[in-house]
C-alpha cells in the first residue's frame, strides 16, 4: 500500500483558555476559509476606510479590533519582535482611523 500523497487539513484550533475558548466557534470559523479571505476582507475594509470621509472610521475600527483580538489570540507564542511588529501596524490603522475621525 501506498502513501496518501493529499494535502494534510491545517490543524483544528485549541483552546488553552478563557479568551481561547470564547474564540474558538469563530477561529474555527476562521481555519475552515481559505487562507487569503480574512486577508482580503482586512484589506478590503481599509480600502474601504480609507476612502469613505469620517465614516470610514467604522470599516477602519473593525480591522482595528479584529487586529486586536489576533494578536491577543497569538500574544504567547510570539516573540519580542514579533509583537512590536503587530503592535506597529495596530497603531498605524488606529492613526488613520483618528484621522477619519477627527480631519482638519
């Protein structure tokens, strides 16, 4: 008997506590899609935020937390560079969408 040459499914998300197990129905949610769709939707709503007037605050908000919660999802397993690195881009979006809010 052969090996099975299919591609290995990406592993089910586990839960190692509280705000991991409130997280799971939609990281599994998440895992099922492929893995350029929550990248284009995050793309997307920038996109969208970013040329819409004060109320591209709201689509630019939305990625603000949905950043938010993946790095607190990821915060353990990440290194020092790593979290900088995430934190920056949270701070970016956050510039961007106080400016949305806030224009001259």
């Amino acid at each position: 008997m052969g090996v099975s040459s299919s591609p290995s499914p990406r592993p089910e998300p586990i839960a190692t506590n509280a705000f991991e197990r409130a997280s799971l129905p939609l990281t599994r949610l998440i895992a099922r899609m492929p893995p350029l769709v929550p990248i284009l939707v995050v793309f997307a709503l920038v996109l969208v935020g970013s040329f819409l007037g004060p109320w591209g605050a709201i689509p630019l908000g939305l990625v603000v937390l949905f950043l938010l919660w993946m790095l607190g999802l990821s915060w353990p397993r990440l290194t020092a560079s790593e979290r900088l690195m995430r934190i920056a881009v949270i701070v970016l979006v956050i510039g961007l969408t106080a400016i949305k809010l806030f224009p001259r």
